[in-house]
C-alpha cells in the first residue's frame, strides 16, 4: 500500500530461489549484491518506487539448453544476460466502460500483488525466430517447475513474457531498433507475436520506411493477430535509480551457494540426454523429461528392471489417459512405479495366468472394482471376446491404478481374479 | 490517531497500525499525551515566544519544556531532535543508526532517520530510549545488537568521588569552535568543557578536517532520499486527493496543493540531484564523502570516548527570520548533520544561556560516542546534572513567571511516576 512509516523486508526465499535459478542457467553468482529503487509514478506502483536490482544483479552470463523439434533447429544454447530479484507492482483492471457508474470512467487498481518477490530473467538476444523464443520460453517453464521455485502458470500470472524485437540487414552487426511487446499470455501468442512484428519490420524496411521503426512498446492484440503502439517512448525513461537504503545488501557465502547446488535435482536437459542414451525416441524423451514427476516416475519404474520402452508405452499411453481423464496428477494415481514394474514384468514373461494363491483377503472388494472396471471399459472387453487375450493386462491395470494400495492379496491373485472374470464373463 | 506529519496531504489520515517504538512504549505503560504537529508554524519556543523551538522535532522539544509532558519522541535526520533540544534547553538524544526500529516513522531520509528522545533529565532521556530500543523484523535497518540496561549505568550524584569522570578521554572538535560560530555559545561550551576537567576528563582538541564536507554532502542524500520517499504521497490510496480528468492533473494537482513550499523546494532538488547525468557528480560523490567522514571519526572515537561540540552555531532564532534564506537555514545544521552521516549516537544537554530578546536563551552542547555506545554517555552525564543546577535554577524563575498554576500539578505528577532532578528541584 505504500502507506507513511511502512517499510519493506527481504523474504530470504526469494534469494534461494535466486540462487537455484542462476546454478540451473548456468550463471555467475554475485557474491555480493545490492537492491535498488526504480522510480516513476503509476497507480499500480504505491511508493512511487519499485525495488529492483540494476546494476548488480545476483547472477549473470549464463546460458539454456533448449531442444527444438528437430526441423526447428534441434538441440540449440541461448545465452542468459541477467537474473535479478525485485518486487511486483500490483495490477491495474481496465474495465472498459465502468460498471459502476456511466458517468465516470475509472480503472480499479488491484494491490494484493504488490511487494511480492519476482525473479527477472533476460535472455541475449539469441533466438531468431517466434518458435525459438516459445520453445526458450517453455524450457524456462519446465526448469522452474523442475526447480520448484514456481507452478510457471502463464495463465495464473505465475510466469510472464515480454519480448523486444529488432532486425538488421544481413552482414549488418549492429543491432536494428528494438521493439518491445507486452499482452503475450501464452507460448503460443510469444511465436506468432514475434513472427508478425518481424515481418512488419522487414515490410517497413523494405518500403525504405525502416525509420517508421521506432523504438515503442507494442501491445499484442490477440484477437486481430497483430501487434500495435501503445505508447511511444520518449527517449530512454530516467528511473534515477540509486541504491535502496531500507535493505542491506545480499551476501552470499560458497557454502550457501554450494548447499543450494547440491540440492539441484537432474536438471531437463541432463535428464533428456539420459533418456536418449537409454535408447528411447526424441518423442519419447521429450514427453518423459517434460514433467519431473513423471520422470520420477518413469525413473523408478526402470528402478525395478522393467523394459525401458514398455515403461515408456504404458506412462505415455495407458496411464497418461487415464490421468487425463480422472484429471489426476501421476502422484495422484494408486498405482505405484514397483506395481507398475511389476505388472510389465509379468506381461512380459507371460505369467497372467499363473499359479492361484492361497490367500485372497476380501474377495468381494475385488470383485466390486474388476466389475467397475469391466463395465467402464465395454469396447475392450468385445475385443477381449474376440480374442484379444492380451488385453488381460490392461484389465489388470486398469484394475491396479484404482484399487491396488488398497488391496492386501498378492498380485498374482488378483491377476488370476481377473483371468476367471474375463473368462466367465466371455462365456 | 491522526497522524498528518503536518502535511495538507495526509490531513484526516489515521494510520491502521502503531509503530513499533510507540507499541514498545505502550506495553511498557506509557502513557501518549499527544502528538505534536511536526514543523508546523505555531509552536514556538517556550523560552521565548517570538523564536522557533528548533526543527523538525520542535514541538516534541517544546512540550517537554513547556513541562506539558515528561518525555517525548522525535525524529533526528541531521540534527532534529538535538537541534530543538539545545534552543529550548531540554534533553534531546539520537541513539545510534538501527538502535531504534523505523517501523511507523514517516521517512524523510532512510539512511538517515533515527527516533529520538526529549526529556527534563538525561535519566528521563534513558528511561525513555531503553523502552524503545531493540531488533525490530519489519525494519530490515535495525540491529540485532542486545540492548543493555541503560538505567542501571546511572549514578546518583551522592554515590559519585569527586573526580567520577576520571579516564575519560574527551576530545573537542576543534573546527566546531571556530569561526560561524557566535562567541557566546562558544564561550558556553568551553565552560562546560572546563567543568568536565574538573570532574576528572582528559581534554584534548580534536581535528577533523572533512568536518565542514558533511553539510553538503548530507544535503545531497537527505534530499534525494527524501525525494523519493515522498513520492507514495500521491493521492491515490490515502491522505487529499484532489480529483483530475487524467492520470497527471491527478498526480500533479494533489501534490501541488498537499505540499508546503520547502517540501516541494526539497523534492526538485533531490530529483534533480539523483538524475540521469547528475547522479555520479552529486549522489555518488556525496556517498563517498560521507565515507570520509564517517572514517575521520572512527578514527577519532578511537583515541577518545566522547567527542564535544556545540549543538547549533547559535541560541533559537526569530520566528520567521529564516524564510527567506533557506542555506543560511540550512547552514544551521553544521553541528549535527556529520552524526546522521556516520550513524553515531549523540546526547545534547544545555550547558548555559545567552542573554538575547526577552529574556535568557538556552544553550546546548553535544557529546558524541562510538556507535551503540549511548550507555557511555549517559553514564557521564548522569554526572552532570550537579553542573546543571544553575540551569535548574532559572528554569524555575522562567516558570515561576509562565507557568506558576500548572507548576504544581506537574511536580506532583512527576514525583508519582518518576523520581528526576527536576522534580525534587520544584519542591524545594
């Protein structure tokens, strides 16, 4: 709120988190870094000021591994210019025609945001197409959620994306008049925004009117695919800044950096060219290493000696639908990565069918959820019936996923249940 | 309460919390008479009524000398509470940078900005800044240093040998008593110096050469600070808005009407000295004298433990004498600006009057310690109050005169809560 006599404390998290993001980008940490103010006035800035970090930011000069789709590039480096801490300003809602009164026209300024930390990260100027920048943006995406230092939700506000975008002349070094655009709310509006303003500026130059680019921050209008002014700016904006004198500065010791380093998980990158070498797809490995629990997951399903690519099918297949359609999250399911192990294991080495055990403890429960399940699933058990034994495993885990912690029979009987259901019921 | 610094621009605000050094004095039982209007052109000095109490803590400084209150708090940035203190001959200290936790103090100059303590007597002072001392987790600036027991470092005078200031090494700033400054305050002060070499002190002359760099230098930070931290005051969320068709006039007109003229003089400047192309000759360059000086007395702290000077280069000016020159205003602030730079704790005390006007003016001087060492001071002056007796004498005589039917009442009330000097002064 800004209010007189408030003032603003450092949330030592946010420095973690810092310190985490600048390790997986491969950055140089400052070992001792400093906050300053960023001046100028707008309703949803309540001091006036915003607390950044300018010219010494906590990490800087690192670089992103990214993998484009194979016709886009493939494998590329992008460079990282900075990473920086600062505060959010809270959110102006423009409602256009003022529900509350015809007369008088006003925007609600929304404050619950206000002060809380943001990580800046600025990339080089390295990509060169829409695509490039998506696939930066996302890989960004998936390192933070890797890191755990954001869900990375664009629509929740969590992630956010401004590009600039300048061309040159071929054989030309300097860099052409950059142009920033803001309004982008998804990967996909980064590609297209980024394709439509390069070609606006090739036109522009190719008429000779290359001095109509100027440097302005555009808006990104969604719904005319095209990008437009929004303000021009008038020269460079003076935010005198100076070092902000309510927060002390941050010093960071080699046995802070190396503890937050060894507590880095196996980062995206590191993870796909595992997943490469253990001889899946590109397909597979990027589907896989997209969400780091379900390559935690995969992981420990392998963990138990099951076939690579057959943990890979039943993941990316069976259980991603299933997932999907129960909108449950795989730390969600039931099933776990031995019983999935387990269950390949077996329809592997064609052992459905085998021995009957002893003990089968409340046989009924069993029999309630196989019942769901053969109801739930008619169109399998036709194909079931027309002689599509092999279906017997995906009965198995279908039943697994929804019931096997529950269950205290051994697998084997439950396994030998179905086999007797599906029999008798396809009789 | 309201709480309107003295601004148009915050007029009917009332703050949603306490700040922490006032919710401290609360819990320790305090009782908050009031709330004097900062700077504003009312009040005046209590010594005499046609001259200014001091600024910007001159109504704290004259309710404790109008004897309305015991004890009070202001604000020091360069020199506001120990300013005031020394023009209407009360108590005033400025403990050391991050002592007392900002919380709920309106900024003026972050890196600058203590609270302080007025009081009758240094004992009071004591009382007063122990029970707002202290870490604070809303303020990022204050230190986690223990606070010790200031009141168990007095001494009562009979206790004391007759030289109790034996060790002490005090060293007056030779640069303090020179010229710019008037003769009487001067002649003041080395009396009051000459007492303490009576009392036991080793006396030395002091030179800091950088001294005089500290005005301008703290004029620079103060105002580009304070520029900044005036800038939420914009209308919109709190305090007088005066309502625009645009963004701008809203900003522009709200300001312009909330702002008193000094303020507004305060903000151009500061701006101006923080701007694209200014910073590295002014800001910058006056961060790096300020490390000069901080250094030159460190340095000095280091051969001495208490360093002297005068508070302000002379008695309570007329009311209105300074308007219309603000450096000669300014200017008034040598003594105290070059403490807020180095972020050290520092006690006025009157010492004497100068006879000006109407009747007696009084006269301060200032001790200047180590950081965080307040408790040395105020061990050394828990002995002085037996050389303030003759300031005691005419307060009397001042109050005899003014204040005869309130006089009793506020004995009787100061020897229920706290026993000082002063009270067992007025029943005699």
């Amino acid at each position: 709120m800004g209010l007189p006599g408030a003032l603003p404390v450092l949330n030592s998290k946010v420095i973690e988190y810092a310190v985490k993001v600048g390790l997986a980008l491969n950055c140089k940490l400052s070992l001792s870094s400093k906050f300053d103010r960023k001046q100028y006035f707008y309703p949803d800035l309540p001091k006036g000021y915003q607390i950044s970090q300018f010219d010494i930011p906590i990490a800087s000069g690192g670089y992103l591994d990214v993998d484009l789709p194979l016709e886009f590039g493939g494998h590329r480096k992008f460079g990282i210019t900075r990473v920086h801490m600062e505060e959010d300003a809270g959110k102006l809602l423009h409602t256009g025609n003022g529900s509350f009164s015809q007369a008088i026209k006003f925007s609600p300024v929304d404050l619950n945001r206000a002060g809380v930390p943001l990580l800046e990260i600025v990339s080089e100027p390295d990509m060169r197409t829409g695509i490039e920048a998506a696939e930066y943006a996302a890989e960004l995406q998936r390192l933070v959620r890797y890191l755990g230092v954001s869900n990375g939700n664009m629509q929740e506000g969590s992630l956010r994306c401004d590009v600039n975008v300048s061309i040159r002349p071929i054989g030309q070094l300097e860099f052409g008049t950059k142009v920033e655009i803001k309004n982008l709310n998804s990967f996909s509006s980064v590609s297209r925004a980024i394709d439509f303003e390069i070609s606006r500026q090739v036109l522009l130059h190719s008429q000779g009117q290359a001095n109509q680019i100027v440097q302005e921050t555009r808006l990104w209008e969604e719904g005319a695919q095209k990008t437009v002014t929004m303000r021009k700016k008038e020269g460079l904006a003076d935010y005198r800044y100076f070092p902000e004198p309510d927060l002390p500065g941050v010093t960071l010791s080699e046995e802070y950096i190396n503890g937050i380093r060894d507590s880095l998980p196996e980062l995206p990158e590191m993870k796909r060219r595992r997943y490469e070498n253990l001889g899946l797809s590109m397909q597979d490995v990027l589907f896989l290493a997209n969400d780091i629990n379900v390559a935690a997951f995969f992981d420990a399903t392998i963990g138990t000696g099951a076939d690579v690519k057959l943990a890979a099918n039943w993941i990316m297949g069976d259980i991603a639908a299933y997932m999907k359609n129960e909108k449950l999250s795989v730390n969600d399911i039931k099933l776990t990565p031995k019983e999935l192990g387990e269950l390949i294991a077996s329809i592997k080495g064609g052992t459905i069918s085998g021995k009957i055990g002893k003990e089968i403890v409340d046989p009924a429960e069993i029999e309630k959820i196989v019942d769901k399940v053969i109801a739930a699933n008619p169109k399998q058990l036709e194909q079931y019936r027309g002689g599509k034994t092999k279906l017997q495993g995906f009965f198995a885990g279908q039943v697994f996923m929804a019931s096997c912690s529950e269950l205290t029979t051994t697998k084997r009987t439950v396994f030998c249940y179905i086999d007797t259901e599906l029999v008798s019921r396809s009789t | 309460m309201p709480s309107t610094a003295g601004s148009r621009l915050l007029e009917n605000y009332r703050p949603p919390f306490d700040a922490t050094a006032v919710r401290k004095l609360r819990e320790s039982g305090a009782i908050v008479v009031g709330r004097p209007i900062w700077m504003s052109l009312v009040t005046a000095n209590p010594w005499d009524l046609s001259r200014v109490p001091g600024g910007s803590s001159g109504g704290s400084a004259a309710a404790v000398s109008a004897r309305q209150c015991m004890v009070a708090l202001g604000s020091d940035t360069g020199g506001s509470v120990r300013q005031p203190a020394s023009f209407c001959g009360v108590v005033g200290l400025k403990p050391t940078y991050g002592r007392v936790s900002r919380y709920g103090l309106v900024a003026y100059a972050s890196s600058l900005d203590v609270i302080g303590c007025f009081g009758s007597s240094v004992a009071d002072a004591g009382i007063l800044l122990n029970s707002i001392s202290g870490h604070d987790k809303f303020d990022a600036t204050s230190s986690k240093r223990e606070v010790p027991d200031y009141q168990s470092q007095f001494v009562a005078i009979d206790y004391l040998e007759s030289k109790p200031l034996k060790g002490l090494r005090v060293g007056v700033i030779r640069e303090t008593l020179e010229n710019g400054v008037d003769s009487e305050v001067i002649s003041s002060v080395r009396d009051a110096v000459s007492h303490l070499e009576e009392l036991g002190c080793t006396v030395t002359e002091v030179s800091l050469p950088s001294f005089s760099l500290g005005l301008p230098a703290y004029y620079i930070l103060a105002l580009s600070e304070s520029s900044s931290n005036l800038s939420r005051y914009d209308g919109v969320r709190y305090g007088k808005q005066v309502p625009g068709d645009e963004l701008n006039s809203l900003y522009g007109d709200s300001r312009a009407q909330g702002f008193g003229s000094e303020v507004k003089m305060r903000i151009l400047m500061g701006t101006y000295a923080l701007s694209a192309g200014y910073y590295d000759a002014y800001y910058k360059r006056a961060q790096q004298v300020r490390t000069i000086i901080r250094s030159s007395f460190k340095e000095a702290l280091d051969k001495n433990d208490i360093l002297i000077s005068p508070a302000a280069p002379s008695v309570a000016y007329k009311i209105g004498e300074k308007k219309n020159d603000p450096l000669a205003m300014y200017a008034g602030d040598i003594m105290t600006v070059n403490v807020n730079l180095a972020g050290l704790p520092a006690l006025v005390l009157p010492c004497g009057f100068v006879e000006g006007g109407s009747g007696s003016l009084p006269v301060g001087f200032q001790m200047i310690g180590a950081a965080f060492d307040e408790a040395n001071s105020k061990l050394f002056l828990g002995c002085f109050i037996a050389f303030s007796k003759c300031y005691v004498e005419s307060q009397m005589h001042y109050f005899q005169i003014v204040f005869y039917v309130d006089l009793i009442a506020h004995a009787f009330i100061q020897l229920l809560d706290a026993p000082s000097i002063h009270a067992a002064c007025f029943l005699i």
